[in-house]
C-alpha cells in the first residue's frame, strides 16, 4: 500500500456520488490506522526494545506500528490496550488525533483567534 492520498466516495444532496480527496491535516500512515502508542510508550519511560519485550512482539515491530507502516491484528491492539490500562481507542484511530494538550485544555489561544 502507498503513502499517497486515497480518493473518498462522499454522498451529496441529490444521492449521487462524488469523487473527493480528504482534508489534508495529517499524512495518513500506510497502514491507515493513526495512534498514540510513541507518546504513551515515552510517558510510561519504555524502550521500544522494553515495550516489545511486555507484548512479546519484535521491537521492529513497535518501529512499524509507530510509524503507521504496519496496523495492528485486533489481538495486539488489544493487549497494548490493557498494557497501558486505556481503551484501545485511546490509542488507535481512523482519523488524526488532536494534540493531548488541546483535549485537555482546549485549543489554544491562537488557534482559537485564527476560526
């Protein structure tokens, strides 16, 4: 699978169909699946080697995850999830993530004068 920008199909009024590129926030990973398992792994203090070590998995294989190569089987997911006790879409998405400081203090400032 390429790292290039897959055309949607997105219904309009008239129940037809139009070709549409998606909004361009944030390169979507070639795995298509997004996730936050760098940032829990470097709050928790984790090595990757340490990480992939607990998930008995190739520390590789965390590289590939974190980088969107690769996408989890629902198993893995779900052990990471309880690894780092949080729901399992708390660490992988379909759509981007917002930064954490933003869901949990709102956006900042400047965001919020540039809408």
């Amino acid at each position: 699978m390429q790292a290039e920008v897959v055309d949607k199909l997105l219904p309009i009024s008239n129940n037809m169909f139009q070709m549409t590129k998606p909004q361009r926030d944030a390169p979507k990973p070639v795995a298509g699946i997004f996730n936050r398992l760098s940032v829990l792994r470097a709050d928790r203090g984790l090595s990757r080697q340490q990480l992939a070590d607990a998930l008995e998995i190739n520390y590789q294989t965390v590289g590939f995850l974190e980088r969107g190569d690769y996408a989890p089987s629902l198993e893995l997911a779900m052990r990471i999830s309880q690894l780092f006790h949080v729901p399992v879409e708390a660490i992988f998405s379909l759509r981007p993530f917002r930064p954490l400081t933003e869901e949990l203090y709102g956006p900042s400032p400047q965001v919020a004068t540039r809408r």
